[in-house]
C-alpha cells in the first residue's frame, strides 16, 4: 500500500494501455492514486517506490459491466436475509477484485448502494461499482417475482413492479432518491424466468420512452434487459444507453444500435455456462433446458454480427453468486468470446477495459493506462493476447494507486 504523496515506477515485460497495440518493456508512473506518465519517471521526479514484475504483461484493471452482486448462493428465490446477504455480498465485491477486476456496474440488487458507498469510504474492499440499485419491469416480466404474493413484492425484492407512463416516471424518481448511478429496466422476458419468454415485448414504447427521458434528465444513463428483436428495438429507439445480452438481434437491430450508439453488453460468457448446463439437464426443469437450447443457437449467430458491424460492445459476466455464476470469475466472459466467439484476443481486452469504461460513463476515469486516469492495474504472468487464459491467473491487482493483490498473493 502506497500513501498519497508517493511515487511509484511499475514496469514489466509488456504493457497494453486498453487502446493502442501491446509494446514490449512496459512502464509508468503513479503518483498517488492516478497515472501520472506512461514510461520511464522524469529525471527531475523519481520514483520513491520501483515495482518490478518481470516476465509480467501489464494491463488496466478489467471492467465487468454486468454483475449482480446480491449475496445469493443458491438458484432459485429464497425469503431474503438482508444482513447475510449484504455480508455474502461484500465477500463476493472482494473476490472480485482479488481476479482482477476494478470496476463492475451491478444491473439489480437492493446491496449494491450501499456496498458502493462502503467501499468508497473504506469500511468494505472492493471494484469501483456503479449501481443500478433496484431494477425495473412490468408485472409479470422479467424481473417480478412470480411466486411471490403481490403486495410483498417490494418488501422482499431488489427489483420494482411498474405499470403505466406515470408509474415509470415515479420510478426512476424514486430511483435518483435512493442514490442509484443508472437505471435498469426490462423490455423482454428473459431465460430464467419461467412464465415469460424471451422474445416477449415487455412495456410500451411510452414507458421506455418515459423512463429514458426522466433518466437522462437526472444525468443517469439507462440498461435495458433486452434479448428478443421487439424489446431490443424499442429499447434502442427510445434512447437506452446499452443493451443487455441481446441474444435474438438481427440486421435490423445492429442498424438500429449503430444510429443511435447503443453500446451492447452481450453476456456472451453465458453460452459456455448453458452447454455446461445442458449437459446435465437432469437438474435443470424442462422449461430453462428449451430456453437455453434456443439462446445458445441464436447467441452463435448474433455475438459475431454484432462483432464484424463494429456495435460498440463491453464485457458482462452476469454473475451473480449461485454454483455455477460466482462472483471473481469475469474472465470467463473474455475467454469466451475468444474461444467461443472467434474474436481477436486484443479486441476482447479492448472490451474488457476501454469498451466498459464507455460504456459505465468512466471513460475519463478509468479502463485505459493513460496520463490522469486512475491508477487500476492488474497484470499476468504470461500476455494474455498470447493466451487469454492467463486472465484466470492474475498475479498483481492495484486499484485507485493501492496494492490489493501482489505476486506472492494466495490465490483468490
């Protein structure tokens, strides 16, 4: 740990900047918790502190733009303990960081504001989070709680039940109140869902539109859980400011998309996690195993398109505690996008640094090693452009110019 005033020259085999191609004998300066240079310090201002990682790739700390951080361990909707989640919760925000992960956006969990706020003032470690807080959805769709009584809803879960323009406007008011950084709604069904689908059209074109201005008033950018054709498009017209997972996007969405600079976050991670799943069907119901069958065929088709048309994408794992979806491995999203997605392994860092930092409205701030950003830097052993793997083994984590993870660390 390194306090304010000091100086600290970083240096490895390679260095990506999250922009530009890799260079081999990597360095920079911190000063505090910024990046103050990219190279060697000035003559008239050494470092006070020289940290040498070797053989190492340098990178800037990864951003999962998709992450749910609710202290779950278990599928299914269980009665909710708040004071045991919130604890489960800050242990998973540690994980996370610890993999290499600085900065996550939560998309929904009643956790997340207050963890952020715990972080920040040090009471809790963990990545920058930009929290969405409660999420919304109509009644019956995604994100409402089925099997739970009705008047309960709001008492037992993280998500809000919205219908109608003025109820949605009052939402996202309500939302702003409670201090969350953006706001996420639902425009389709989704997989784990039962009583609705995917490709189900899930509020008003008026909602949506609603929600987007009310939002973008209070300068809080707008998520939309979209995986079918109609709820992406609307999502999109209407001026939302990312997609989530969009699994069923056609031609007609990537033009949409690219008129207007919706960025996509495309989960894409998960259709490792469904063949696992499918594999073992036995202990999923028949309804889930369609769902994923039919999100795997259109995820192989959809992830590439929007990859050659240039969308602007970030990278979400969708983790969210259960076995299977824990917390600390958000590579798992880059390394499928490489394996299972076919794309270039430098392009999928991009993503995983600059794409986020884009799309989290922290382009300033973070995802790239550059002169004024914070100082959020992980490295691996071996360059990860050479072996994406090496993201599974991150052997140096700082985050805002502290030392969370060196070397000689026990693993996660």
């Amino acid at each position: 740990m390194t306090d304010s005033g000091t100086r600290v020259h970083m240096k490895a085999a390679y260095l990506f900047d999250g922009v530009n191609d890799p260079v081999r004998d990597g360095s920079l300066v911190i000063h505090g918790s910024q990046i103050e240079s990219i190279g060697e310090p000035a003559a008239d201002r050494p470092a006070d502190v020289t940290i040498d990682l070797g053989d190492a790739a340098i990178l800037p700390g990864l951003i999962d733009a998709h992450v749910h951080l609710t202290g779950e361990r278990a599928f299914g909707r269980q009665f909710p303990d708040p004071a045991l989640e919130a604890l489960r919760a800050a242990q998973d925000a540690e994980r996370i960081l610890r993999s290499g992960v600085t900065t996550v956006r939560d998309c929904g969990s009643q956790v997340s504001v207050a963890l952020r706020t715990a972080i920040t003032e040090g009471a809790a470690r963990g990545p920058r989070i930009v929290a969405a807080g409660r999420y919304m959805s109509q009644t019956g769709g995604h994100a409402d709680w089925h099997s739970a009584p009705f008047d309960l809803l709001e008492r037992l879960n993280d998500r809000i039940v919205v219908d109608g323009v003025e109820e949605c406007r009052k939402a996202v008011r309500r939302a702003v109140r409670a201090k969350s950084d953006f706001i996420k709604i639902c425009t389709t069904g989704g997989v784990g869902s039962e009583s609705d689908h995917m490709l189900d059209e899930h509020f008003t074109p008026e909602e949506i539109g609603v929600i987007v201005e009310e939002a973008h008033r209070a300068g809080r950018r707008v998520a939309a859980h979209a995986q079918g054709k109609a709820g992406i498009l609307n999502a999109v017209r209407a001026g939302v400011d990312t997609i989530e997972h969009g699994y069923f996007l056609d031609a007609e969405c990537i033009e949409a998309m690219l008129e207007h600079g919706t960025t996509l976050v495309p989960t894409f991670g998960l259709i490792d996690i469904f063949r696992r799943n499918l594999e073992n069907a036995a202990n999923l119901p028949p309804w889930r195993v369609t769902k994923q069958q039919q999100c795997i065929e259109a995820m192989e088709k959809s992830f590439p398109m929007a990859v050659a048309a240039g969308i602007p994408i970030a990278t979400g794992s969708d983790s969210f505690g259960a076995p299977g979806r824990e917390h600390g491995r958000g590579y798992e999203e880059a390394i499928s996008m490489v394996r299972s997605g076919g794309v270039d392994p430098i392009q999928v860092l991009r993503y995983a640094t600059t794409g986020g930092a884009a799309a989290l409205g922290l382009g300033n701030t973070t995802g790239q090693l550059a002169p004024g950003a914070a100082a959020d830097v992980i490295a691996t052993p071996i360059a990860p452009w050479d072996s994406i793997e090496a993201l599974r083994d991150v052997s140096f984590v700082m985050k805002d110019g502290r030392v969370i993870r060196a070397p000689d660390d026990e693993q996660p």
